[in-house]
C-alpha cells in the first residue's frame, strides 16, 4: 500500500496479540497459549532484549538452546 501512495509511510515495527488455547479458569479471560509477535523491520530500533535467567528456563521448561 505504502508504495502505490508516496504520503503514507511503511511501519517499521508491528505487532500483533494472538489469544489462542484454553481460557486459565473460567471467566479469567487468559489463555495458556496467548502470546504477542513482534516484527522489526530496522533492527537498529531494538535497544535491548529481556532474556530469562538460566534457573527460569529450566523452572518453566524453556529449551536453553534457544538462548545461545
């Protein structure tokens, strides 16, 4: 869209709520697999990153190949 209009400029960061799975309890409005997707297309808008700790991976049972 943004190539065929010159006065619309193309995002550079999107993001997206996906609410997906089971509800935790009734009437909760959580979901055990609602999670948010991130797209960056200019990876020098990333200014940093939230890593788990180690002992929080394992607690969680993360994959800690994930993080190398």
């Amino acid at each position: 869209m943004a190539e065929s209009d010159s006065t619309v400029l193309p995002y550079e960061t999107v993001r997206a709520l996906f609410v997906e799975g089971n509800e935790l309890y009734e009437g909760a409005g959580f979901y055990d697999k609602t999670h948010v997707q991130i797209c960056v297309r200019d990876q020098s808008k990333i200014y940093g990153v939230l890593r788990l700790p180690g002992w929080h991976q394992k607690a969680l049972g993360i994959d800690q190949e994930l993080y190398v």
